[in-house]
C-alpha cells in the first residue's frame, strides 16, 4: 500500500451538501478493525417499507458478504433493513470462517436494529486473506445504534474510504406530481486497500416510493452505463458492491416515471466519475467514446480496450496525442473493426480519417488538447450504429509508487 | 520513444553463436528510412525450393506488409524467395499508399533476386501512420544484393532492433539419421517503437527438408505455447510477424519428426524469453503456471489475467509477495473457477491453499522469493486437467519512463 499524502488534483473542490433522505439515519464509529482510532465502520438503518436493490462484482471469487448480499437482494420489504460496512479487513478469501463472520454480524446487527438477519446487508473492504475480528465489528453496534442521526451521510462517506483521497457523495431532486424527491449517494474506490486492491463500494438512499423490481431494473440499468464503463487499470476487487434504497418516505410513486431514473443516474454518474476522479496516480480524467460500431457490445469492447491500454494511458500521461496507439487498441480487441473506416479525434481535433492521418491533423492543435485536465477521445468504426462511452485516468509514476515502491 | 540508455539487466549475457544455415545469405544496409547512418534494412534470400511457413498478429488494424504476407505464406516453394524487413517507419494505418508500397518492394526485391513477387515476404516496423519511403529502401537493394552472406545473421539480428536493448538469437543441431540439422533464429521485441507500439518480429532459417503444410503445423503449434503465451503490457502490435525458412539443403527429411518439432519449439521458445527479458522496464522474468483448470483454453484465459494485472505486475516490482492478487485476477478473468478450491505457490512457497492462506505460510520464505530476479508464480484450480504456462515482467517505473515521459 502506497502512502497517500495528498488529495487527487482531479478531486471535486469540496464534498457537497446532501440532503437528508426520510426514513435513513446513519452512524459512524472506530471498531479497530485494523487500526485503533480511525472511523472503521458504518451503519445505515433503513425504515420499514424501504425497497433495496444492488448490484455487485462478478468477479469468481467474490467475497463473503458479497455472497451473502446477492442471496438477500430479492426479499421482501415489510421490515426495516440495515446497511452495515466495515473498513480495514475485506473479509475475502476466508473460506468458511468468513461466512461465519458475515452470520455473526448480521445476527447481532439484525439484534440491535430489531429486524431480521434477512434484511441486513453488509460489505467489508482492506485487506484480504486475514480473518474478519467480526467481534470488534459487534462490540462497536451499542455505539453505533446510539449514535444514528438523519444527518451523518457526510460522517458515512468517510467511514467507507481505506486509500481514498477524497470522500465521494453526489444527490439529486426530482418532482413528482407535487411532491419533492430527494436522491443522495456516497462512494469508495478506487483508492488501493491496505495493501490488496481496488475495491468499489456505492450505496445511494432515497425517499422515493417504488417496488424492488422497478427500482433493480433502473439501478442495474443505469449501472450498466455507469459503473460498469469505468476503469483505473482493468483490475476487478472480489468486493465491489452498489446497493440502492428507496424508503418511500416521499410518498412519492416513482415507478415508471423518467424522470426520476435519469436524477438516479445521473447520482450513479457523477460517484462513477468521482472514482476514477480518485483513481491511483490520476492526473487526467479521460472520456472515451466508441460511435459506428456493429453493435453496442462491440462499441464497448472497443473503448474499454483503449481506456485500459498501457500504451494509450502513458501516452495520455504523457501529453502525446499518440493516435497510433488507438489504433493498434481497436485492433486488439477483437470486435469487429475496418481499418480503412475508422476515424479517430482528439477533442475537437480530427487526427484519423479512412485509415490514415488525417488531412486536418495539427500536431500543435492535438498536443494542446492533451495538455488539458480532460481528455476526450473519440473513434468512429464507420461499421454501423452502436455506441459505448467510458470512462478512465492516466498511468503515471504515481500509480507504480502507489502499488510497488511501498512492502504490504 | 523514450531514451534507451542502458541494456536490460534480465539480459543473456551475450548474443549466441549462430549456424550457418546452409542455402540463407544475409545482407543489412542503411537506407535512411527515418535516421540517416543507421544500419535500417536487412535482406534474407533463402535457395530455390525453400518452404516457408508463417504466423502473424490477429489485430485487425493490421499493417500493409502483414496482409501481403498472409497472402502469399501458403505459396509454393519450387522457385527460391527472400524476407526484407525495415526499421523505423511500420507502414500501417497508411491506406492504399501502403500497399502501393509493399508492391513496389516486393517487386525490386523479385527483380533484384530473380524471384517471383509472390516469393517476397516483407515487414515494417516503426512509426505508424507515416507514408513509408519505399524508394529509400528500394535504392539500397543493389548494396544489398551485393553484400549477400551466409555468415550475416548477427548483423541481421541487429538491423531489426528498434528501440530493443540488446539483439535475440536462438538455436539448435538436431541429428537426423546420419545428418545435423541446424536452425537458427532472431527476433525483434519488445522494446517500443519510436513513437508507436511494441512488434515482435522473428525470423528462423533451417537447413532441414520439409513439405510447407508440415512446417506451418509445427510452428503453429509451437507459436501458441511460445510467442502466443508471452505478454508485456497487454497490448498487441499491428505487425507481429513470425516466419520460419527450412532449405532443404541438408538433404535431411523432418516430416514426422518429433525431435525437430522439439527442437524448433526450443529456439522459439528461448527467442519469446529473450522478449519478455527484453520487455520495457522490465527487471523481473515472470513465469505463470496454472494447473488443475477445467480446460487448457480456462488455464490460459487465467494464466493470462494474471500476466496481465497492473496490481500483479507492480507487486512483483515492489517484491511484495500479494496473492491476494493473483485471487482477484483469477476471479476476474471469466474462466471458470472455485474459489475455495484454489491454491497458489510462489516460488516454492505455498501461500494459499483450499480458499484460504495456507497453514505452512511463510511471510519471510515468499518475501525472499520475490526478490529474485526470476519469479515463479503457479496456481492450481482443483478443477480438472488443463494446463498453461505464459511469461511476462514486472511493471517499473522504467515502463512509464519509456512510454510517457517523453514526447514522441
């Protein structure tokens, strides 16, 4: 694990005002996961009624509560729920002792909150491998029920962070008839955890009234686009957990209704951007978008093979509007591709057209697009109608020095 | 391009000493095709009735040269042929002007060899999306014809390097019934190529009789255990060339022959080592095994996740013995896997076992591992019989010195 001794130059200015969302209230406490005297662990209580959705890593060895969240995700909602994270041990790798800590928590939380273990949700993040002090974590839950406020949103936002350099929350209003309907979101990631790897942890609250399966539909929707076209450096955490709750404390029916699916999206955008706004060693946020492809899927599959390509984040480190490089990516992708279509620009800078450099091509108005904070590159396959945009940062020194030049 | 001021330190201690193979004459020239006064052309003219065999990169942005090989490999092999390569411009994503040019060079070289166009096999390597300077190169094929050698390998050798630290070459005697049979080979890669991509070129003679399919068999078999299985950054260039000559002339028949196969396998083999060794920035050899995955394909997807993984790869760097990491790499790379069947050994060292750190983990014994300069990674999956073994390097400083640094 790398020390990080500043904050991100790509960071938002200041965390932002989140409002309060009827029906969750929040508590932070220090548990000594792994260290003494720093906020560890973070609990959301959730009225009765509230509907939950979530979406989570696909990755093959997942960990322990990730398992225990996707078993719960589809239950009822007549009951309150909880949300309970730890940081500094990710529970992952654990074999069965870890799914005993996960039933151990969940019971006692489920205790504390008066609700059943089916209705509790938790997700851990740090190290990997050790085994969970699960009693740490329930000899902290007298604090944390005693401590719940409507208004500790911003306190949980850094509760969840290991090597994050900033905490992450966004929000939203909508209107819905004559009713007020508040979204408000807080995440992690992709700071590295001591000392293993990169984890996403996203949960996002709001007083909306919808069922469970409307709200998973707009949640894994939108996570399709959001959360699942970003990238730091192609790594996947056995973690990554989004969890949605919708109270319905509004009173406010959201179900069907645009408007509120695209506030919710916009909170799931803005906290995906804030990630790789946080992602080890960033100095460039970078937009890729992929347009003309033969489908969608192979639109993405483009895009994500240029946003994780060493060579194209070195050359965008290093301010080099080195469009070679975005060719050889839509090569390697393995989507379909016609070298003699393509198109590629740098912001506004067309570089490449029909397979070759392009007539416009400015070598000085390129560079000067590279030299900004945010990079836009744009291909066209030239093929058919689908598209993908994705986001990612640079790969500089600050990335080797956060995951080589420091001994876990 | 960054500035290649030293040799890798993973390099052989010196260039080998190489065959005479019996029927290939070399010759180099500096044609200036970027640089004046450096040695950029190299000229192989293989005897009448040489079969050649080929593999080339799968990118679909695939450069001008490549595709006029592909076209020509499974020629016949009655008249004589010859391979020319240059340095320092690549000729891809250049349109019908490159082709145009592999045209007009082919057909010098046919004229100045007295062979048929279609026994001309070219490959560029350099800069992408320049117009290459055909004339130049063609201008230098009379200083080449006359320099013909059979001793001009290592010369050779060293007219492909681009921004290679040191040069590749390889080979092997098989005893034939009462004949040797003798192959040498030379390969490019993967230093970077001002200012594009990696390429890898490889270029292997042998004097041994064999039938064109044959060949093609063997060393496409052997390519996808050797060339197939090595990766540096993940990226793929648009001009990976592999070409194998067999002469004939030593009058010996190799068809069903198991200990040429082997033997050709070796020099592959050791010339795919020596690229890894020569990988940007690399100061690490890497070698991943994965045993026990439900198929040889599932082994390899694995074997390459974890090849492949900035959080693995700069790890390695740091000689942090993390595998926790080579668990989120085998979770996230889609091949088939369980995640409480898994162990992991570096080195000698057991460090997981059953889904869980292992009983006889030694902290000091992996750590000692890692400070190695050859590191051994080996995973089995407890699932089935399939196998794979890929190599790669760490990921430096050097990586990002070389690739963003300095501007192109």
């Amino acid at each position: 694990m790398g020390k990080i001794t500043q904050v991100s130059p790509l960071a938002p200015a200041a965390f932002p005002e989140l409002p309060v969302i009827a029906g969750v209230r929040f508590a932070t406490a220090s548990a000594g996961v792994k260290y003494q005297g720093r906020t560890d662990v973070m609990l959301a209580q959730l009225a009765p009624g509230t509907t939950v959705a979530g979406v989570f890593t696909r990755s093959k060895t997942r960990a322990a509560p990730v398992l225990d969240c996707q078993d719960k995700i589809g239950g009822d909602s007549d009951a309150g729920a909880a949300i309970l994270v730890n940081s500094g041990n990710a529970n992952a790798f654990t074999g069965k002792n870890g799914v005993a800590s996960v039933q151990e928590i969940t019971a006692a939380v489920a205790s504390a909150c008066s609700i059943p273990a089916s209705r509790v949700f938790t997700s851990s993040t740090g190290v990997i491998g050790e085994p969970l002090p699960h009693d740490r974590v329930i000899a902290s839950l007298s604090d944390l029920t005693a401590g719940l406020d409507e208004s500790g949103i911003a306190a949980a936002a850094k509760a969840i962070m290991t090597t994050d350099t900033f905490p992450k929350g966004a929000s939203a209003e909508v209107a819905v008839g004559d009713r007020t309907v508040r979204i408000a979101g807080i995440a992690k990631g992709s700071g590295m955890i001591a000392p293993d790897m990169a984890t996403m942890l996203v949960y996002i609250f709001t007083d909306a009234m919808i069922g469970r399966d409307a709200l998973q539909g707009m949640v894994a929707g939108s996570a399709d686009r959001t959360f699942n076209c970003i990238t730091v450096d192609s790594d996947t955490s056995t973690s990554d957990s989004l969890i949605v709750a919708a109270t319905g404390a509004s009173g406010a029916d959201v179900t069907d209704h645009p408007e509120f699916d695209e506030a919710l999206h916009g909170v799931m955008l803005d906290l995906a951007h804030q990630v790789v706004r946080d992602g080890e060693g960033a100095t460039k946020f970078v937009e890729v978008t992929v347009t003309g492809a033969a489908s969608d899927t192979d639109a993405k599959t483009h895009a994500m093979a240029i946003a994780n390509s060493p060579l194209i984040k070195t050359a965008i480190a290093g301010e080099d509007p080195n469009w070679g490089r975005v060719v050889m990516a839509i090569g390697k992708s393995g989507a379909e591709a016609d070298r003699d279509r393509l198109s590629i620009r740098f912001g506004d800078v067309e570089v490449a057209k029909d397979g070759w450099r392009s007539a416009k091509y400015s070598e000085e108005a390129a560079a000067a697009h590279m030299k900004g904070e945010n990079i836009n590159i744009t291909v066209d396959l030239g093929l058919g109608s689908g598209t993908s945009t994705v986001w990612t940062c640079d790969l500089t020194h600050g990335y080797i020095a956060i995951n080589a030049d420091y001994r876990s």
